[in-house]
C-alpha cells in the first residue's frame, strides 16, 4: 500500500492542476479504505481543558480582532483579561507558545493579505488601516511573516488566480 500511495505522490510533482486534484482524491480514497495501519500511540488522549485559560485566550482574540487596527499595549490587552502585564506576557506566550506582539503582529499582516487580495486599495492605506505606524516597518514585517514584500503577494495571488 505504501510503495503505491509512494509513486502516486510523485506523479503529483510532475502533473497538471487538474490531475493533482483527481490524484489527491485517489490517494485519499486508498487511504480511507486501506487496513494496512499501525497505530502510533496506544494510549488514548485525554486532556482536561483549562476553560478559565480557554476563556482568556478567547477574550484576548476577541480584543485583537476589534482593536488590530489601533495602537495596542500590553496594559491595554492584560487590563482586559484582569491580569498584570508580566503575568499575562508569561500566560500568553506558554499558552500560545509566542509572545503577544508575535501574534499581534501575525494577525495583523494576515488581515493585510485579505486586503491585498480582496481590495485594489494602496499598499500605504492597508499599512495604516491593519495597525502599523510606518510603511518602512510593515514592509520589514510583512517580509518576515510572508517571506515576500506585500506587492509581491498581491501578484503572486493574482497570477495564481487567473
């Protein structure tokens, strides 16, 4: 079963659009119905939910999503959790496993994919309107996070979509 999911994989390198879609589906298909498995872990998962964390996280997502746009500061986003900065900069990075700005930042430039794909509007207007303070930073930011500078990635899409 694996040494044929295997060559079907690569014929996947070497075709079309369309024939990468019919693979894909046929690879998935055998894999559903296939016997031929072992299983990784023989223990089952159980994990207890900390809601009162699940809570937090949730209320700090719900202040990003209707703030990303404006100035943001640590007192702003812990006051609204109940929490001192420090212990909310420890909360949020173990529970997500990056600092607050790390996703401050990531959530913002994904809200400027959007824009550049979803709007003509001006690079410069989508900088200012997503939070950032200067074009040159979101430039640097949005390089980092995207691994090209954003009008890159409105042609990427664009080509990509035609």
């Amino acid at each position: 079963m694996a040494l044929k999911v295997k060559s079907k994989l690569h014929d996947l390198l070497e075709a079309n659009s369309f024939e990468k879609y019919i693979l894909l589906l046929q690879i998935l298909q055998e894999l559903s119905v296939t016997h031929e498995f072992r299983l990784l872990s023989q223990q089952g998962f159980s994990y207890e939910l900390n809601y009162v964390n699940n809570e937090r996280i949730t209320a700090v997502y719900e202040f990003v999503r209707k703030n990303y746009h404006k100035k943001i500061s640590l007192s702003d986003v812990a006051a609204h959790v109940n929490m001192s900065e420090e212990y909310f900069s420890r909360f949020f990075s173990k529970s997500l496993m990056k600092s607050f700005f790390t996703f401050l930042k990531e959530y913002r430039i994904n809200q400027a994919c959007k824009l550049l794909i979803e709007t003509d509007r001006q690079i410069s207007d989508i900088c200012y309107h997503v939070g950032f303070e200067s074009i040159p930073f979101f430039y640097r930011q949005f390089k980092t996070v995207k691994n090209c500078p954003p009008q890159s990635y409105r042609l990427k899409f664009l080509d990509a979509a035609r």
